[in-house]
C-alpha cells in the first residue's frame, strides 16, 4: 500500500463570505483526498474537533458583530503516511454586511 496518498493539500472553506449579522456561517475543513487513515484533527476558532467518517470536520457558527471584515482561524493537523504529523493553518475571510 505503498504511496497511496502522496499529494498533501489543505481545504477550508465558508459557505458564505458576505453575510449580514446573525447569519450562520459553515466552515468545512479537511484535508487533500479525504482519508481516515490521515487521523486528522481540526481545529476551528481555538476548539479542537476530530474529523467525522468522511474525514471532514463540519462547524457551524453565527456571525455577530458590527459591518467590517473577520477572519476564522483554522488550523489542520494530520498524520501523513510516513508517520510525521504536519500541521497547515488557514485563515477564512467573510464580511458582515450593513
């Protein structure tokens, strides 16, 4: 089962990127082919949560503030096939509208 994931890429995105406060945003997180055997672990805001079957990490959240620009911190650790655990953080922009 050599070389069965070779290629790393990290995903994380919102459903949304302009929103009006109160609105619910969705972050999905996971990383490159989706793969359990990566045991990956995500962390959305500061919250650690572990990836789901798919091996995706699904959050949810309420986007409450003033107009302006935000950004949702997301950091991705995983365990690549040779053992070394990598982590690759993102930052997901969106905006409240007036």
């Amino acid at each position: 089962m050599d070389n069965y994931f070779t290629v790393f890429h990290a995903i994380a995105t919102l459903d949304s990127k302009y929103v009006k406060t109160g609105q619910t945003i969705e972050v999905n997180a996971g990383i490159g082919e989706f793969n359990r055997l990566t045991r990956q672990s995500i962390e959305v805001e500061g919250v650690v949560r572990n990836a789901n079957d798919e091996g995706l990490v699904v959050h949810s959240f309420r986007a409450i503030g003033k107009p302006g620009n935000y950004c949702v911190p997301v950091k991705i650790m995983y365990t690549r096939p040779d053992g070394i655990i990598d982590t690759i953080s993102k930052k997901l922009e969106y905006i409240i509208a007036e």
